[in-house]
C-alpha cells in the first residue's frame, strides 16, 4: 500500500489561508458577509478549515456541498441559481466532486502521486473551487 507523507500546514500557513478566504468574501460581498442557512454555513466554515490545513479534496467535497445545501433555501436569487445549477464553472466543481466520490470511472480521479513535492493541481483545484462557491453563495443570496 502506497501511503502519503505530507507536511502538515504550519500555523503561519493556516492563518494566510483563512485570510485569503476572508478578503475574498468580504471583496465578493462588497463587506456584507455571507448570511447562510444554518447547514451551508456549517460545511462552508469545515471548507475553511479544510482549506487552511491542505485538505485539498475535502474543498472541492464540501465546497459542492455548501452550495446545494444554500440552493435548498427559499426567495434566493432564480438567476443566480440558473448559473450555479448550470454555468460551466460549476458543472466543473460538480463534476469534479462526483468524480472523486463515485468511481465511476476506469481512471482514478485522485492519486497518491497528485499529493507529491511540487505538485500543485490540487492546491489549484480547492482554491478555485473556494473562488466559486464564495461567489455562488454571494450571488444567490443576494
């Protein structure tokens, strides 16, 4: 069995992450926040978490998450909505997330060589995925 050794983020690290996520919030919502249901905010606040410790794969996991549990909420934004549920940006975050959790697929969507020195898909992958799922949970709550 082929097993990861990964540095664990350092605290320095973890809070530039955190506060990479927080200016792009306040930037995206013009300094409002983000005013979540009480489920989308708890996997968007573990999406954070997960963010500024490396958990690149649990990003995108509950990045998809937070925003189908706000697209469960009443009054949100019908347009917005049509983007989220259809835009190619985030057919991307779905599709990707599907992939990672249904091996549906002869090609492993993840490996253990994707976490390798150097590598920085992933890292790309969640920072995207952040990215886009702030900009949803703005877009169709306002």
């Amino acid at each position: 069995m082929q097993t990861s050794i990964r540095a664990l983020a350092s605290q320095p690290e973890m809070r530039q992450r955190l506060s990479w996520i927080d200016r792009l919030v306040d930037r995206e919502s013009d300094g409002d926040g983000l005013d979540l249901a009480p489920q989308a905010a708890a996997l968007f606040d573990e999406m954070r978490h997960c963010f500024a410790s490396g958990a690149w794969l649990a990003v995108l996991v509950l990045g998809q998450a937070a925003l189908e549990a706000e697209m469960q909420q009443d009054g949100l934004n019908g347009l917005a909505l049509n983007q989220v549920r259809f835009g190619s940006d985030y057919l991307w975050l779905r599709n990707r997330r599907n992939h990672l959790l249904h091996a549906d697929d002869p090609r492993p969507a993840v490996t253990v060589a994707d976490f390798g020195p150097g590598k920085r898909t992933l890292e790309r992958d969640a920072r995207r995925a952040i990215e886009l799922v702030v900009r949803g949970l703005v877009e169709v709550v306002r």
